[in-house]
C-alpha cells in the first residue's frame, strides 16, 4: 500500500509541472500580438524546461520545471508604416510568438496533466480494490 500511495506524490509533480507549462504557454499566446512589455521591450516567447527530481516519500522519480527561458527565436518584422513604433522604414518588431507551436505546446501539456490525472485515479481505484479484499 505504501509503493501505491507514493504514486500519487509522483503524480503531483507532474500536475505541478504541466500546470505551469500551460501557464507559459497562455503567457505567450496573449502576448502574441503585444507590441512591448512593461520594460518597453518587445514580448519573447518563453519556453518551461522540465528536469528530473526525488521525490520526498516515494520510491521513484518525479518532475519539476528547472527553468523559464526566453526564446532566441528572431522577432517578426511587420510592416505598419503609421504604427507609433515603426522604425524609420516603417517596420515595427511584434513577438517571436509561433501560435502553431504554442498550439501544439497547449494541446501536449493538457494530455500530459490528463494522463497524470488517470494515472492518480487508476492507483485510487487500485487502493480501493485492495482494501476490499478483507471484507
């Protein structure tokens, strides 16, 4: 019973690191079209990168987010002549924001925190069963 209950300290690591995942990632599809921050800088797509932890009480490994980076990703060039940042040939620098790859990004991170979700709830049933075996 006690290897069982370690899953659900597993699985919460990975909820923890998917959740914030999907955080960045609506981070940069509202930003997508921002024209500047408030530093005035120009919005970077950020990206959440994932390592491998010890989890306390649990025999196995969990997740965690280990950083935030932004991306390197050139910035668009968009060409608005009457656009209050326009430099001098009328182009204005927007987010280097792809909403296909934040799509895929979003649609990646939701199964992954539903296939933790399944995962808990599979060890909950399991526990359940084996409790049932001593009536």
């Amino acid at each position: 019973m006690m290897s069982l209950m370690s899953t659900f300290n597993i699985g919460s690591t990975g909820l923890v690191a998917q959740a914030m995942r999907l955080n960045v990632t609506s981070s940069n599809v509202a930003n997508a079209e921002s024209v500047a921050g408030p530093d005035g800088r120009t919005y970077r797509a950020r990206h959440v990168l994932f390592r491998s932890t010890e989890v306390p009480n649990a025999q196995g490994v969990g997740v965690e987010v280990s950083n935030i980076v932004e991306s390197d990703a050139p910035l668009r060039q968009e060409y608005k002549p009457g656009h209050p940042m326009a430099n001098a040939n009328g182009y204005v620098q927007m987010p280097n924001v792809n909403p296909v790859e934040e799509m895929v990004n979003m649609i990646s991170a939701s199964r992954s925190y539903q296939m933790n979700i399944e995962m808990m709830n599979t060890t909950r049933q399991l526990m359940l069963k084996t409790l049932d075996l001593g009536r």
